[in-house]
C-alpha cells in the first residue's frame, strides 16, 4: 500500500470514528436540544463522505482488476450487485433517511446506522478472507460441532425445563426459557440470572459446563489447524510475487527457487523504519524486491535498491550488524531466517555460494569505486 | 451425496425441526386448549414420519455394506442393535406413549421426546466419526486430564468446605453443596450465586480459575494435536478413493502416486456452482474425478468430464483464470494449490511435464477440432 | 497392564470413591446420629485398606526398576521419601488421626481426608509425566505468561480501586479487595459479586477481560506446542521398545526401521475385543508385538502370535476386510496408517516387498497346510 | 545465568514484592497511625534502591553489549531514552514525590506506584520478546481479529440497546452502557449485573457469546501458530551459540550441523542438579557445551567437562543409564531426544559413527588410565 494508501486509510477510518461517536453520544438521554442538530450534522456529513466514496468506486469500477474483460457498464453493475457495492450502498442510507423522512441523530431508529456503517471495517481487514477460506475448506467438521452444539443445547434445555419447574416455574417454565439458560451456560458466560438449584438440574448445568470447554477445545482445534495451514498457502503466493523481483533468484531453476520460496517471509515498511540496528545481534537476511533502503555506514551512507541484500553476515559468520539500515521508501523486503538459511543450505549448497559470490563481488567493485554498495 | 441425497436431509432436518417446535411450543403455559390437540397432532405426525424411516432402514440394512455377508434376517438384527437403530426405535417411542398412555404434547413428560429426536441429528455430522477416532486415540491422555479435573473439582471443595462453612452455612454447608461452586469456577462460568467470602476460600477460588484455564489449555491442546492428525489420515484415504478415476495420475508409479495424494485436497460441489471466475487470481488447479464442468470462453462453452483438469495456466504461468468455470452436475474435484505444486514438482518434475505435455496436446487437437476441450 | 492389573485398579478406584462419598455424606448436616458410626467405619476401612496397600509397596519396593542396584533397606527409605512414598502415607493418616484422637467422619477436620485420598488418583494418570516434562520444557516461556498474568492483576488492581473506591468503598475499599475483582475478571469467571460501575473502572474492566483471552490463547498455544512434542517422542519411545519383537522388522537396517518407528502406532488391547470387522473398509494393517489375535476366516478360524500381521490387503488393493480379527489375550498392535504405509513406501521400497513377499509366502504355506496361517 | 545473576534477580523480586505490599497494606483503612510511617518507610526504602539501580545500570550502559559503537556519554542517553531507562525512571519517581509533595504511603495516589513498579517484573520475563515478535509478524491477522472484534461489539452494543432500552432503560438507555454488556458478554466474562430479557436481546446476546468463542478459538489458532514457529526459531539460535563449543561438532560440515542444531535442544542447570539417576530409562543423551558435571559410577567418580558427552548408551543399546550425573557448576547441556537422534542417522550416518568411535576411544583411553574420563 503506498503512501496515499495510507493517507486514505486513516482518513476513512477517522470519518467512520466521528459518525460512531455522534451516534452514540446521541443515544444518551438528557443531552441539550442544541446537540442533536450538531450531531445529526456530523451523521449527515458522515454519510454524504461515504457517498461521494460510493461514486467514485463505482465509476472506477470498470479499472478494477477483477472486471477487466467486461463494459464499462456491466463492470459497474457487477460491482453495485457485489459485497463491497450493497455494504457502500446500506452505509449510504442514513442520509436518505434523514433527508426525507423525519429519522435523525437521536431518533430511535439511527442505532441502526452504526450497524450499516461498522460493516464498512471490513474493508481494512484483509485476512478476513483468509477467515473465510479456512470456514468454506472446514465447512464439513465445523458443522459437525455445530450440530453437538445444538444437540447439547436442545438436550439440556429440556432436561433443565423437566428438573427445575417444579421450583422455578419463572425462569424454567417452558422449553424456551431454558434454551436461554443453556446458551449461557454452554458458553461458560454464566450470567447467573438462571441458575439450576435441584440436584439433577445441577448435574445437568454440570455436564453442559464441561461440554463447553470441550465445544471450545475442538472449535479452537479446528480453526488452529485450518488458519496454520491457509497461512501458509498465502505466504507462499506472497512470496512467489515478490521473488521474481530479485535478480538473483532468477537464475536459479524452479525446483530450487520452490524451495526457497517456502522460506522467505514477506515483510512490508513505511519510509524511515530502522529494519537493521548497527551493534545489534541478528538472525535474518534481507532481499529487497520493492522500494530502497540507505545503509548507514560509520563513513558515510550507501543506498541500495530493488535485487540487493543485506544482512548476510549474521548468518554467514554470525556477527553483529555492522551498520543501521533505514527505508527510504515504502520497502518491500524477503526475510530469511538463520534457522531456515541453513535448512536451506543443506539442500541447495549454491545458495551459499551464490550469496558468497554476489559479497565478493560487491566488495571488489566497492575497492575500485568505494563506499557505494556495501552491505552491513 | 446425490440430489436424492440432499433433498432428503432437508425433510429429514425440516420434520426434526416441526416436531422439537411443536414440544418447545407446547412446553408454554396459558396457551388455548385446541393448540394443545394441533400440537399433539404434529408430534404424532412426527413420529409416524420416524417410524416410517425406522421400517425402510430396518428392510434396507441386508443392501447396505456393512452387512453384506450376511443373511437377510440376520443383518437386520445387527441393524436393529446397533446405535443408529437404537436412536431410530427412540426417536418412534413418542407416538406409542401418545396412542397407549395418557401422554400427549404438553404433558410433563412430553419434553423427554426432544431428548430421543435431538439424537437424530448425529446422522447429519459426518465428522463425528473422526472426533470418536481422535478421543479413542488420545483417550490415555484425556484420562489424565479428566482425572487433573476430578483432583482439582475435590480438593477445591473439601477445601471451600473448610473455609467458608462458618460464614456462609447455607451454601457451603457440607461438600456435596461445596462441589457445585467448584464445577462452575472451574469451567470459569461463574454464576455468582456461590462465591467465597473468606480471603483463605478466595484463595482456593483463585487457584481453581486459574487450573480451570490450565485444564482448558491442556484440552484444547491434547484435541487439536489429535484432531490434526486424524485429519490428515481421512483426506488422505479420500483423495486416494479419488485420485484412480483420474486417467493421467494411473500413469505414475506408487510411491510417486503416494507423494501427489498427500498434497491434493478433495472438493465436492453440487451443480450451477461457480468454481472458478474469469479474471480473478487463481492458486490453485482442479482434477475433475467425478462429474462434469462447463468451461465458458469468450467463444462458447466446453465441457470437461471426468480425468479432466483445469487452471493449470494460474500454476504454470501465474496469470489470473482466463474463463468462468461452472459445475452443470453434483462434481467432485481433486485441487492442487500452487504452493504444493512447486513442492511436489521439485520432487517429481514428471508432473510438470505431464501436466504441460496434456496441455500442449489439447491445444493441438483444438487447433484441429475449435473449441472443443480447451481449459481456462 | 494384564489382568490382575486391571482388576487391582478398579478395586483401588472402587475403594478411593467409597472412601470420598462417605467423608461427602458425613459432612450434610442432619443426618441421623448412627449414621456417623457407619461412615466412621467405613473410612476408618478404606484408611486401612490403603495402609495395607502402603505396606505391600514398601515391602516390594527392592524389586521395583527404578531401585534395582540398592540394598533392600536403601530401596524402601528411597521408596518412603518419595512422592508416591509420602502421599501413601498422608492416605492413612486418616485412619491415626480417628484412632488417636476425638476426629470422626463428621467432625469438622474430616473433609482434609478427601485431599489426602484424591492424591492417590494420580497413581492412575500416567499422562502426568508427560505434562510434567512439558510444563519444565517450557519452563521460562510459562514464567513469562504467570509474569504477564500478575502484571496485569496488580495493574488491574491498583487502577480499578483508585477508579471505584468512591463510589464502591466496600469492595474496591483496597488493593486486597480489588485483586479478588482482578482475579474473577482476568480468568474470565465473573462472579458478578464485584463490578465496576465508573467509566473509567469499566474500560480497565474492558482490557482485563481482553487481556484475560490473550493469556488464554498464549498458555493454550504453548502448551499445546509443548505437549504435542512430547507426546511425538513419548510414541517414538513406545513403538521403539514393540517394534523389536516383530521378527520381519528386525530385517531391517537401523536408519529404515527409525523411519519406520516414527510411522506406527501402538495400541493396546484387552481380551476378545473386535479390532477388525469384515467387509468393513479399512485404511491400516496390524503387527502383533505381544499377545494372540483369531482371525475369523469363512472356513474357520486361525490364530496369529507374536510377529504375524494382518489386515495389509487394506493398504495394498483397498478392499474392505475380509476377516473379522478378535483378540483373544491382552495383545499389543503396532499400527500402520495407510497414509503413512504410502510415506513410507515412497522411501523405502523394500517395505512393500517385505510384505508382499511375505504375504506371499503364507498363502503357499497355506496351500499345503490349508487354513492356517492365513490373513484378512 | 552465573550465581550473581541469579541472586540479583532474587533480591531484586524479594525488594518489588516488600514496595508492593506495602502499598496494599497502606490501602486498606482503619490501620493504626503508626503503621503509615512504617509502610512510608518501606516505600521510600524501595524506590531508594531502585534509585541505586538506576544509576548503576545509566553508569553501566557504555559496557552494554548493544550500545558498544558509541560514546560514553551517547550510549547513557541512549539507555536513558530505552524502555528498560524510561521504566527504571518511573519506579524512581515514588521517592521524589513522597520527599517533594504531601504524597505517602497511605495517599490516595500511592496505587500508582504499584503501576511503576510491576512494570519492572517484565525485565525477569525474556520470552516477552519472543511474544513481540510473534505479535509483530502476525500483525495483519491479529488485526483482522480485533476488527471482528470491534464489529460485533459495535452491532450488539446498537441492536441490544434498540431491543432493550424500552424494558431496561436504566442498563440498555444508550449505546455507551450497551457497549459494556457487549464487552462483558464477548469476552464470556458475563458478571451478570447486566442481562438482556427480551426474546431479540437474548438472541443477540445468544450470537454475542457464540461469536465470544469463535474469536477466542481464532486468536488462539493464530498466536498457537506463531508461536510454535518463533519458539523453532530462536532455539535453532540457542542452540547454534552453544554447538560450537563442543569439539566433536566441530569437524562436521556446515550442511550436516545445520541438520544436527535443528535437533538439539538447549537446557541450562544450576550447580547439583541431578541430570540422570541410576537404573532409570533413558530417551536422550548429553552434549557439554558449558560448565562441568560429575558421573557416579560404583568404583568412583569422574568429572566431564566441556565438550565431553554422556547418555549414548541409551540411544545406542536401549539400556537404563548406567550411572549418575550431577552437574557441580552452573551447565548448559545441548540434549538429543532418541527420536530424533534416528532421524539425524537416517540422513547423517557419520554421527552415529562419531559418537561410537568417541566412545570406543574413550574406553581404551580407560584401560590405560583406569576410572578418568568414562560415561555412563
């Protein structure tokens, strides 16, 4: 994400704030008439900025990389008819609804609007996605702990209902009531609004209890093993995209490059970040495939830019940093671990060699023009 | 599951759910008398629903496969003993108590029927079978843990018992009472109708949360490590069940073969689904190993059947689909995502080739026969 | 474990609850006075029966492993000092303290019984060991959590009770009081008894309990790290000492047979258990490390000892099993998964051989000697 | 660690505990005057040493490991301006607000010193880093998480107080108290004081707590996740540090230790620790990296120092260990787990070679010189 990026995020997200913020302020009781016209300004003003966004993307629609064979028209359309289009729609609605009905900041209904907007957050949250993904490839066990969850909830609700009416008809009178019991209990809230006081209710409210915690474990051990795995699998395309940036991956063959893909971790930095401190122990080397750093040497400072690496002799002779590293740019760096350096290392020995030579040779070449790209 | 398959479970899961309604419902009081008789008549319907499956099962079970070698009479009393035919009898004993007794919906003993048809969902969660395997297997391990649990819920309430009999009589009056408080602060629930007063029982209280969440870490742990695992070992026998109705993967050896199944994952779709979408990223290639797509080109469709395979172009080249892929019946697909498939292709570059080698020669029949069997 | 084992364990276990249940009834208050007599009887016998248990161990001590190369009177004072030494001798003080002096089943001291007995339950968790070995593997990291824990309880206290101690000066009065709130908050118990009520009480309250699930999270994540390690090793260890008795492994180089060994897994069996049942589908093959195993063929049953395996046409052709396998004294399986069978066979060859050939050799065995040594 | 360190650490701990529960005692009312003073006493006591350490650690910072590049002067501004400065300044600023100001011990801002002070315990905790780190590379997730987070707070908070503010105006009246029912529902905290009753709250409630175990189970998965691959990464650093002090390592290539190191694991033991006791099973053996243990075999005993090993009689013959290791200094043991001591084998026969032909050496070295350098 670049700098405007950046600028836009913030942006969005502090108009987002004030609109959630006036809402809720107006939501509290006894407030002076004065500010629900301020506020129902400030909701107003909240959605009109959400509209003109709903235009732009909309007319931008067909630039998008996912409508790129289609007209202009139909990549609009296609786009109104998506997530991200009925989202930017409903987040557009307060303001036709103050505009022409009598609903304003302070009316019963305007709580509804936080709803439609809090949707739009799930723009800034890419791993929804991968969240998604994980839930659609374990669809099959998840839904098999949902139904142990409802056989659970339905089986206690009536027993509770049996046991305990006799002496709470209020709270466990009827089957539903006891459902609500059962909810709370299974998901260890514990409310203690209704509590089992029989002896047999007690078992039961004991049983659910510990089926809880189990409902938690499997749940907790899917996910786990689904996120881990998905993660993963993103990584590896993460990276597979920067890779071929760097010039001295390209002439290594495919197997080997696979291989070394599944090592490096994609790390992205704003400008001016400290990635390596001079001094300091270090277990990593870096590739830059996106933007430039400045190496900040004790006689002066060399920058270096798209395909070069620095950081090789923590891993080579494990000393400390020899010189700071800062982005100058909004940098895209692949990191290789010491632990995964020498994995790698046993595999594929011309890694080693290759990032000997490419020293060597920067060294040499740094002998006849000096101080120009020397890595820490 | 064919379309017979999934139309039956929707009126299987819709009847389940008519009759817990109509037991819930009838569970309120100060409803009008004739409700309690349509209540009655829609938990006998019900019932005769779930006697009607019990009968068909009971005459299906010789056909079905897990009694195949044995004679009629005798495969249906195995059936009729085992656990699915034992919930089936239960799941009919509500319209027998209705006809011969006094009970009807709105009894007191009515919510007991819940119980017997809740037990029925368990045919719906496929996975269950996977979750017995994982606790049959950790089942030493869990012991442990139940066993910490059992140690933990005793000592807590002797100890309570001790502490907290003086101030509080009524609810810590003897050990039995005690045991309750320790069940729900050990799940962490918390109902807060017991709590401890005294600073040595809010001690004791204390340590019992904190070895609640320890027991819930160690659960969590001990189930998603076996979970893990199991899982690996049943898509492993899907995917192999699969991967022989793919013609290109008999060409390969064994241990090869055993190579490329552990990476392929088995997908099932029903039929007007889209699998893939023209110009969106792609990660992954499909096998088609039952079933049939339709591949929709700028140009007109193709089919693809069974032994065919697309997307392979996101793998190879890295470029988003190049047309829409759409399922025409209930398909099942073997996926290879590109973060395996360099893996696989470093230890087996035959795959590679194979791969490119079909690829070229359906362009060349194509080039013969347009559009007949490109892929996307 | 053998038989004798088995039944010495339930009748510990059957004496442990009976000894708990009557120090439990003992402590409701009005029961009828001759009942103390019985309940004092009672564990006065259960105290005896685990002095006789202590002595037993004592005397056997010499002969245990762990103190083989010591003189009999070392063997018995190392015995006695250790923990399963001391907590013995803590399970008979019961029977002292009723014969010494005025303390009874009922008396207010008795409940400290249960404590002492409950330890006893941990002679029955063998798992133990292993989340001993974790938690002192994992040592510093578990320290860093239970100092993150207590920084945010003192933190939560001291804030929380300069926020609320105006408004609540009865349970946020001090430091103490306030870190009973911190405690039920951070565990995510919530009793209810204490709540903040300012604002700013509410947002410290906010973070703890967020805090509260990320402390969940970290001690899950470690622990299920740590124990799934463990638990790979222990496994290693365990099929280390069963695979040797299988003749046709001890073919086998040592660097095959450790590729080997981390592929199976052991499973213990009592008599006449079913392990396979025919015409089921299988997706493993057993070796027999110790114990008798018949195998139900049509024509007649066999039996296989110590070495034989059965059930590899499973892994071989995938057909269901053709014999129904029962035990018929406690027998110890090593276990192959077919998805590891094909792991394995990728890297050594001679597996699938070893077993075929051997296969091979039976049925022509069987051949001259009909029905004897045939497998399912 | 060496013995200073560790006695440091313990006075350190013993001094923070002493200022803490001063600052509690002060807090509770109703003490008698006296007891201010003492109490004021111990606190000014406190922040006096920690005054001490202050200085001594700003005298100490050019020494430091991290700031060896720079000037005195530099490298104490830098340390001032660190975390660990900034913190140790806090825990300071007690003594001059107490000296300067009416503030004491007994004060109603005396809690806040209890907030400087914990904040020291994190300098005991060196696996928070490895927690940074983890949070640092899983940052856009856990983001994704906490956004999850913040949307279903903000749509229960809205939908609960729409549902409830007519019934429960008081608790439900704006969306500000509504949020706090949120947070305490999510986190399945549920102190109880605020409980939705009508049927829609309750199914928002109902969702709300699903939705509280879901994200629990997420974050769980998450940071188990990195966890677990952080953890892998700084042991291969650890044990990377130590190996090449152990001489037999050192002859082996770069590619076979790097192999090795991923298989050794770090322990550090201080001085008379037991490591491995007579007659017991064994699964791992020993490499000294530092310090010096004493084996006690029957005739007498020997003392290893760096670089020696002991235990190879367990992974080679699978007997009991054949004598007893104590450590007599301050040790760190690089230990090698049966199980992966095979693994190592199948790829790098020449170490099972080295450790034989060590131990051969090692033997007949003996028979010359009886009773000097054997292991057990």
């Amino acid at each position: 994400m670049g700098r405007g990026g950046r600028r836009w995020r913030v942006l969005h997200l502090t108009v987002l704030a004030a609109g959630l913020l006036a809402i809720a302020i107006s939501s509290i009781d006894g407030l002076p008439i004065w500010t629900d016209d301020v506020l129902t300004a400030i909701v107003v003003l909240v959605a009109v900025v959400f509209f003109g966004e709903y235009l732009v993307r909309l007319w931008a629609a067909p630039e998008s990389n996912r409508f790129a064979g289609l007209s202009d028209g139909m990549a609009r359309l296609r786009w109104a008819l998506s997530i991200n289009g009925l989202i930017g729609l409903l987040a557009v609605f307060p303001v036709l609804a103050i505009t022409f009905s009598s609903i304003h900041a302070g009316n019963e209904w305007a709580p509804i609007f936080c709803v439609f907007w809090i949707l739009k957050l799930s723009v800034h949250a890419p791993a929804m996605t991968t969240l998604a993904r994980v839930i659609a490839n374990e669809r099959a066990t998840l839904a098999s702990v949902v139904i142990i969850f409802v056989m659970v909830l339905v089986t206690a609700a009536a027993l509770a209902h049996m046991l305990e009416r006799e002496l709470q008809p209020k709270v466990f009178g009827n089957i539903p009531e006891s459902l609500w019991w059962a909810v709370v209990t299974l998901t260890t809230t514990g409310y203690g609004d209704v509590v089992p006081k029989t002896v047999g209710g007690r078992m039961v409210g004991s049983l659910v209890m510990v089926s809880g915690i189990v409902v938690l474990a499997l749940l907790t051990g899917i996910l786990a093993t689904g996120f881990s795995e998905e993660e993963r699998r993103r990584e590896y395309l993460r990276v597979w995209d920067q890779v071929t940036r760097v010039p001295m991956f390209a002439e290594l063959g495919t197997v080997t490059l696979s291989e070394i893909v599944s090592k490096l971790r994609v790390r992205h930095y704003p400008p001016r970040i400290v990635v390596v401190r001079r001094d300091e122990p270090g277990d990593s080397m870096f590739f830059i495939s996106e933007g430039e750093v400045e190496v900040r040497l004790p006689r002066g400072s060399v920058a270096l830019r798209q395909g070069g690496f620095f950081g090789e002799m923590a891993l080579l002779d494990r000393l400390p940093r020899s010189a700071t590293v800062v982005t100058t740019q909004p940098t895209t760096l692949l990191v290789l671990y010491a632990s995964d350096f020498y994995e790698v290392a046993a595999n594929i020995p011309s890694l080693v060699e290759a990032v000997e030579r490419e020293a060597r040779r920067r060294r040499a070449e740094n002998q006849g023009a000096p101080a120009k790209v020397e890595t820490p």
